[in-house]
C-alpha cells in the first residue's frame, strides 16, 4: 500500500521509497526512513497535499510524492 492510500490518523511504517534523485534525496532528509511510523493528519482544501506527523515533526507532501512510498499499515 501506498501513504496515499493511508486513512488519517492512522499510523503506518514506512518499507521503502520508490523515488530517484532530488525528490528521493529530500525525502531522506526529512526524515522518511524505511522502519519508521508516520502518520497521516490533515489533508489540504485542494486535495492534492497532505499533512503527515513523523518523529514529532509536521511535514507537508504531495500526492505525487506520497504516491510513490511504499508503507505496512500498522496495529
């Protein structure tokens, strides 16, 4: 399952990024590791971004970014 696909909040682990380049590059600094909880909160007016709780930080993603990280729904 995508972290598209994850219903807010509701936690999941992240398994794998299936980015290249910058994008995979920024991701990895933001602190979107394999083996870590993220959890998706709020979700934008227009749809298109959404809001994500991860190692006590608010992060904001596109659905083209969420869409390509791999995640275990978790509980």
């Amino acid at each position: 399952m995508t972290l598209q696909e994850v219903k807010l909040n509701t936690k999941a682990i992240i398994k794998e990024l299936k980015v290249q380049g910058s994008i995979r590059r920024r991701l990895l600094d933001l602190g979107i590791l394999p083996n870590t909880v993220i959890e998706p909160v709020h979700t934008s007016p227009s749809g298109y971004m959404r809001a994500y709780f991860i190692k006590g930080t608010l992060i904001a993603l596109r659905d083209s970014e969420s869409s390509e990280i791999i995640v275990e729904q978790r509980g």
